[in-house]
C-alpha cells in the first residue's frame, strides 16, 4: 500500500508543479483578485488558451464575464457571480 501511494504521489508531482509555477499573462486589465486571475488563466490554458494571455472584464446586462485569450485562436468567457469575491458560474471556450 504505501509504495503505491508513494508511486502515485511521484506521478502526480509534475503536474502540481506545473499548476504552482502559475501560468504567464500578458495583460490583465480585469481588476479581479489574482488568486481568481491564475485559477481563470490555469482554467482557460486547460481548454487550449495558450500563454501568455490577456485577461478582461465585461459585462452584459446583469452578467459579468471574464474574456480570456491568447496567442492561439481559442477564446474563453468566463461567467462570474456578482459577490465579492467573484466566483465561476460557467465557462465557454471557442
């Protein structure tokens, strides 16, 4: 039991240093916390964004999104709640 523990704890050790090294983002013009800004940037790479990226707020009647892009062609909108702070309540990529 406790060498596959440690097999699987060395097999996922690469991707939690991927997630902690954070992800490069050219602009952010958001003003939203930066612990949401990487969760958003982590969030928009897994769906193809690639780095760096330019993070931006929008909003449309009572709906706030996030817009996330890159310099692929993939784009991510990021629907978020009104409190403070601001959590994900859905998310696009095209």
């Amino acid at each position: 039991m406790q060498r596959k523990l440690t097999i699987l704890m060395l097999a996922l050790l690469p991707i939690a240093s991927a997630w902690a090294d954070g992800v490069k983002i050219g602009n952010d013009s958001s003003d939203l916390p930066p612990e949401l800004v990487q969760n958003l940037a982590q969030t928009s790479k897994s769906m193809g964004v690639k780095e760096p990226m330019n993070i931006s707020t929008r909003s449309e009647g009572d709906a706030r999104y996030a817009v996330v892009s890159g310099t692929s062609g993939t784009t991510c909108r990021i629907k978020l709640s009104n409190g403070n702070p601001p959590t994900i309540l859905g998310l696009s990529c095209r």
